[in-house]
C-alpha cells in the first residue's frame, strides 16, 4: 500500500502526518514564529572561531549558526573572520543549541560587487510537503484538519506512555542526555513481547523524530543470548528509518543502546513546556482550540465565535499573531478572546457572540 502524506492546514500551525499501511510513521509541526531553516542555503558572514577551534560561529540572515570544521570541503583553508561562505543549514536548532550549517554540499553564490552581500539568503527550504512526499514515495491528501483517526494518533505523540497488548506498555522519558524507553510486557512471556515492542519502539522513534542517544531497556533480558537477539530486533526494525539510525549495542545492564542523527527538533520540544514532563504548552492548547474554532465557524458561517480559555493560552496566541490573522482570514472575522482564570489550559471553550 502506498503511503499517505497527511496535511492539516490549521491557523498558525500546519501538520504533518505519515501514513503507511494504516500505522502513524512520521510527523512534522511547522510554525511561521519557529519554522526550522534546515535545507537554507546562505551566504553567511564568518565570526571568531569556537573554542579550541571546532569550528566558527556565522551569522546567517535572520539567526546565527555554527560551521563545524569537519563541514568544510576537503582541501579548503580554514575559514577566516569576516569572510563570506555559503553555507547549508543542516541540523535545526534543539536541545538548547543553534543551528549547525554545513559548507561541504552548499551551491557557489556571488559575492561583492554585482552579486550578494553577507548574511544572505540564498535559497529557501524545501516544501514540506513535498519533501515529505518524495521521501516516502507517498500520495498527499490535504484538508484543515486530519480524519479523526490520524489526529488521535498524533495527538498521543506526546504522551509518556503508549499502551501494549496484553497490558504492556512503553514509558518514553526524553531527558537532555539521552531519550530512555522502557517496555514493560504485562502478562505476556517476555520473548514474544520484547518482539513486538521493538517494532513499537522503532515506530515511535520515528513517528516522535526522537534523536541522539536512545536507551530502551527491554522486559527480563536474561543471558547474553536474549540481549543480542533484541539488538538484532532492532536494527530490522528501524531498517526502514529515513535517518539510519545505528543499534550500537547494549549496555552491560541489558539497556539497548542506538543513536540516531540530529536534523529536526523532537515533537516534544515544539508541541509542549521546555522541562520534563512535558505538558502541551499554552501555545498548542490555543492553536488546538482555533482549529475547533475555525471548523465551526466553516460550519456555521452566523456564528460569530469567541474563544474562553486561560489567560496564559491567550496570551500566546496574542504572542504568536500570526495564528489569529490567519484565522480571521479563513473564517472571515475575527476571534473574541475571553479570559478566564478558572479554565486551565487544556479545557478551552468556544462560544456564540452573535446578537451580543
């Protein structure tokens, strides 16, 4: 079966949601404020070189972004102060860190008289879209909204637990360090669980953009025999994974051990609060409750919709401003904000203003 680009075209956010053979294998959130610039070709200006000299700081147009040395082309000089260099941006900004851009694979662009000036942008992002598109071979299918079964996969993406046959589970626990995955069989036998876990875990990885070093302790690894045998489950699960990502082993204490590369920022650290356990933030609960918003007024085009929500939900879409001209937009007025301490973010309520 070929796979499915879901897109829902939302006020202020659009969605993305891989689809193959019926199961949830991808998905991307993009924001106007926080868009990620990976695939950006720049004409960026050279600043000092990092400590111990791994690289250099630049600064693109827009944002700042670091050249590590070994993204140099082979045979080129170390680059100096101040110099121009185009550069591909290669790893968005996550986990605290900037954007890592790379000189090895970046086009020629002009420079000086007739041609750019530093910091330049020189060619934007691939579509979305269509990269996803071409990167699974997959149909798009378009709409504000994903069909009710896609939206609840997607929305337990950021949840710490996902449920298992026979009262399993997998508890997902990013931390700075390394993302750590633990499988608990339930009142099924251990092998045959831990079988169907990696199959899990890998969907997972995928479907969360979860990177770096990711830890999954399997149920009752007994012996050296089980532990090898859940790494080779392993890497045939992730076989399939756009990223590669390495089964390097396992740990003395049975934990399987992989990394996977770094490019997008995790679906944790867009949709929800910085620090662990990781909530949704005011941010998604108001996009989310716009999105309600817009279907009925579509629906109903006398409604004259006003949104009652929590003061700091409101306060980030007011922040956001893209989302509530968008949704003035496509609805063809505006949104009255309510605010209402006593509402906590996540019970938003939408109301009818018409004749008030």
């Amino acid at each position: 079966m070929r796979a499915i680009v879901h897109v829902a075209d939302g006020p202020g956010e659009l969605r993305l949601a891989v689809v193959e053979d019926g199961l949830l294998v991808g998905a991307e959130v993009h924001r106007p404020g926080s868009r990620d610039r990976v695939g950006e070709v720049h004409l960026a200006r050279a600043g000092p070189a990092a400590t111990g000299a791994a690289g250099w700081f630049v600064r693109l147009d827009g944002a700042d972004g670091f050249l590590p040395r070994g993204e140099l082309p082979r045979g080129r000089p170390p680059v100096r102060e101040g110099e121009a260099v185009v550069v591909r941006v290669v790893r968005a900004a996550m986990g605290g860190k900037g954007l890592r851009v790379s000189a090895r694979h970046a086009p020629d662009a002009p420079a000086g008289p007739g041609g750019l000036a530093a910091p330049q942008l020189v060619s934007r992002a691939p579509d979305p879209i269509d990269r996803l598109a071409a990167a699974h071979d997959a149909r798009i299918e378009a709409g504000d909204r994903f069909p009710p079964a896609i939206e609840e996969a997607f929305s337990a993406l950021v949840e710490p637990t996902l449920a298992l046959p026979d009262g399993g589970r997998l508890c997902i626990h990013p931390t700075p360090a390394a993302t750590l995955i633990d499988v608990d069989a339930g009142t099924a036998a251990p092998a045959p669980a831990n079988r169907r876990a990696a199959v899990a875990v890998a969907r997972q990885i995928r479907a969360r953009n979860l990177s770096g070093v990711i830890l999954v302790d399997f149920a009752a690894l007994d012996g050296p025999a089980a532990k090898r045998g859940m790494v080779e489950a392993m890497r045939a699960a992730l076989a399939a994974d756009p990223l590669k990502a390495e089964v390097t082993g396992h740990s003395p204490a049975g934990l399987v051990e992989l990394v996977r590369r770094k490019v997008r920022p995790p679906l944790h650290e867009i949709l929800c609060d910085a620090a662990p356990p990781f909530h949704p933030s005011a941010l998604t609960h108001g996009l989310a409750a716009l999105r309600r918003a817009l279907a009925e007024a579509l629906a109903r085009p006398s409604l004259r919709p006003a949104l009652r929500a929590h003061p700091a939900v409101l306060a980030a879409l007011e922040q956001d401003g893209s989302a509530l001209t968008a949704f003035a937009r496509r609805a063809g007025a505006p949104l009255r904000l309510v605010p209402d301490q006593a509402l906590p973010p996540g019970a938003e309520q939408l109301e009818d203003t018409a004749g008030r």
